[in-house]
C-alpha cells in the first residue's frame, strides 16, 4: 500500500512542482516587466491586415470524423494498459502463457486495423 | 492516514470548484473546459481511494474522449460562440433540482455506509485487472473489439462525404432556368421542372452530412 501511495506520490508531486513553476514564472514576470498598456497592443496584428470578423467560427464537420476515430482507438488504448503491465510477468508456470496473452492482443489490435484500413480505403483519412 | 484525507479533501474542492465553474461560465467553451478539470479531479478522486485503473479509464476516457467530443460538437453546432452570453431562465429550478439530488445521495450514503470503517484501502491492482482480462473474459474481449470496430464503421458511413458531393457550401443557392444542376447528380431529384427557379439546399443530399 505505501509502495502505490508512494508512487503516485511522486507523480502528483510532480504535477504540483511543474504547476508551482508555470505559477512562478509568470508572476515572476509580471512583477518584472514594465506596464504600459496601449489598446493597439491587444489587436490581433501590430502591424499587418486587419483582423475581420471573429475568431470564434464553425469547424467543418469533417473534423468530426477524426474526433470520433481518435476516441475509439482511446478506448482500445485502454485495454493496452493491463496487457502491457502483465505481459512481461508472463512465463511458462502462469496461469497465462505469453504466447496466448501475445496472440490474444495481436487479435484485438488487428481487428482494429481493419476498421483504420477501411476508413484509409474509403478516403476518410484524405482531405481533399 | 491524515496526509490521505488532507489530499482528498484538495482534490474534492477542487473537483468541486471545476464543477461550480461548469455551471456558472458564461462561455460555452470555457465551461466545456472546467467540465474537462471537474472529470480529471473525479479521476484524482479514484487515485487517493485506491483505484488506479479506474482513475486512469476516467483520464482516458472522459478527459481524453468525451471532453473532445463535447468540444468538437460545441464549435460544430453551436457557431459563431462566445458571442452570446449563456443565460439560462431556469436557473432557480435547476438549483433547487441539483440541490435536492445531493442532499438525497449524501443522506442515503450517509445511512448505508456511515458505519463502515475501512483501515487500509486496498484493491485489485492493474496486474489483477490484467490477468482477469486474459485468463477468463478472452472472449468478451475480443468481442469488444469487433464492437468498436462495428462502431467505427458505422460512424465512417453516417459521416463519410459522398463523391462529388462538395459539402461546403451550407446555405440555399438560386439556380436559374437552363442551368444543368451540376453535381447534383446523386443529390435528391431537383424540383427544377419549368417554373421560373427553384431553390435547391446545395449539397445536402445524400445524408452526407449527417
């Protein structure tokens, strides 16, 4: 139980430390840097063309495709996480032989493809 | 066991706070944001009780996925955003809704498991997880990939454009007398028989974009 606690101890200490340094940094250059606001400093370009309309707009709809891809395969990733904590645990007097635990995955993962194979064939990965 | 509760009780305020922040943002996509902060806190929530594996499905999945997911669908549907402010008439209502569901849950988990003391939490680890998947639920595995690729399938054929099918031009276009419909040709059957013009939705045949 300490060795869990312990290991994701150091993992949130982490993410506490990296969000502490991004704190840090910018007050830090907050209370550093000169303060002169003007209103051409906050348009979208000093110099250049004017910006027109917002930048709030639509996304086309074939963007979807991909969000709904990416998703699947999140959920297959999902499974990948206990086949790749156990697989190297595998031997000969387990109750699993890696060869079944290999072939098993090897299964999953290609009936998969099948699915990214399909979508490449019928151009959905394309964008023309 | 106090450094545990003190993490617990940081995660949970700041789960809670994403959640408030979720509710009251004014900006669709900023409250899609805290929804994304508000379901990695719930996932930080798993990891002090214990439950690794599902902290990680919670990150995985709900952060990862459907955080994406509500995002792509809000900047596909709800266009130009952040223009109008979000102002919900039934603001009272939804409270008093909310409110009411979560003195109910707390009471009834409160009564059943108020006296239930646990010393150490413990589980399964993701290796248990593993070993389960592999050595007895093969099958349903295995089954569950051909469930999302019959998944995947299905999204490809709703979304998928037609051949010469353009699907970018949305708004109705006026088609003068004489003009062939061109790339229309799997469209639905144009109403262009004779009268001075008929408008013709560009683009939408076809359930290309569904």
């Amino acid at each position: 139980m300490t060795s869990f606690y312990a290991q994701y101890g150091t993992f949130a200490v982490l993410v506490v430390v990296g969000c502490a340094l991004y704190a840090v940094i910018m007050l830090a250059s907050r209370i550093m840097r000169p303060t002169v606001p003007s209103p051409q400093k906050l348009t979208t370009y000093e110099c250049g063309v004017e910006a027109v309309g917002s930048g709030w707009s639509q996304t086309n709809i074939r963007y979807y495709i991909f969000a709904f891809l990416f998703v699947i395969f999140d959920v297959e990733a999902i499974f990948l996480f206990p086949w790749a904590v156990i697989v190297s645990d595998l031997d000969a007097t387990t109750a699993i032989s890696p060869t079944f635990a290999i072939v098993a995955m090897f299964l999953f993962v290609l009936t998969l493809l099948e699915g990214l194979a399909y979508a490449w064939k019928k151009g959905v990965l394309k964008w023309d | 066991m106090t450094g545990l509760d003190v993490v617990f009780v940081l995660v949970g305020l700041l789960t809670a706070a994403g959640a408030v922040l979720t509710v009251t943002s004014k900006n669709l996509v900023h409250a899609a944001l805290a929804l994304a902060v508000t379901l990695a806190g719930i996932a930080g929530v798993f990891l002090v009780l214990h439950a690794d594996f599902l902290a990680l499905v919670q990150l995985v999945v709900y952060v990862g996925a459907v955080a994406v997911l509500f995002l792509f669908g809000l900047m596909l549907t709800r266009a130009p955003i952040g223009r109008e402010a979000l102002d919900s008439q039934n603001r009272g209502l939804a409270l008093a809704v909310s409110g009411g569901l979560f003195v109910v849950l707390s009471t009834l988990i409160v009564l059943a498991f108020g006296d239930v003391r646990v010393d150490a939490m413990t589980g399964p680890g993701i290796d248990v997880i593993g070993i389960a998947i592999f050595a007895v639920w093969v099958l349903p595995f295995e089954l569950l990939s051909m469930l999302l690729l019959a998944a995947l399938i299905g999204a490809i054929v709703l979304a998928r454009r037609e051949d010469g099918e353009s699907g970018e031009e949305a708004e109705v276009t006026r088609i003068e007398v004489g003009d062939p419909p061109i790339n229309e040709s799997d469209g639905p059957p144009a109403e262009v028989a004779g009268d001075g013009q008929a408008e013709l939705p560009a683009g939408s045949g076809g359930g290309g974009q569904a």
